[in-house]
C-alpha cells in the first residue's frame, strides 16, 4: 500500500507541476504574443528519453515548491 501512495504521489506533484508550468509558459506568452504552447508539450513532450526525464523532474520539482508553498501560506493564515 505505501508503494501505491508513493507513486500515486508522485503523479500528482509532477500533474501539479505540469499546470503550474503551463499557466505560467501560456500567461508569459499571452504577454509577449508568442505561439500557444499545449499542456501535453509540457507533460510528455515529443523526443528523446533524457528529455522526458528531464521534463518529469522538472514537473517535479516545480509541484513540490508550489505545494510547500501553499502549505505555508495555509499556516500563515489560519494562525
């Protein structure tokens, strides 16, 4: 079961960083009118493995921050 919930986790910090990333890249481009880019580019971009890879840890990372982010903010405002 904890190896379940490891890896369901994982899916959802690298999902959250995934939307994270796309908002920002979508509203950086609404501001400089450059092309659109589409949320799969962002979740499994098209190439070689190493670039997938490095896209999951970046997805990855970018979840982690934004969610220890928010759960601070939750304990700066509900205190």
């Amino acid at each position: 079961m904890d190896f379940l919930q490891i890896i369901v986790g994982r899916i959802l910090l690298e999902y959250l960083g995934a939307s994270v990333r796309f908002l920002y890249v979508n509203l950086r481009c609404l501001l400089n009118d450059d092309d659109f880019t589409t949320f799969s580019g962002i979740w499994s971009p098209t190439g070689s493995n190493k670039k997938k890879e490095e896209n999951s840890s970046l997805n990855h990372m970018i979840g982690v921050i934004f969610l220890g982010a928010l759960i601070l903010l939750l304990i700066i405002f509900n205190t």
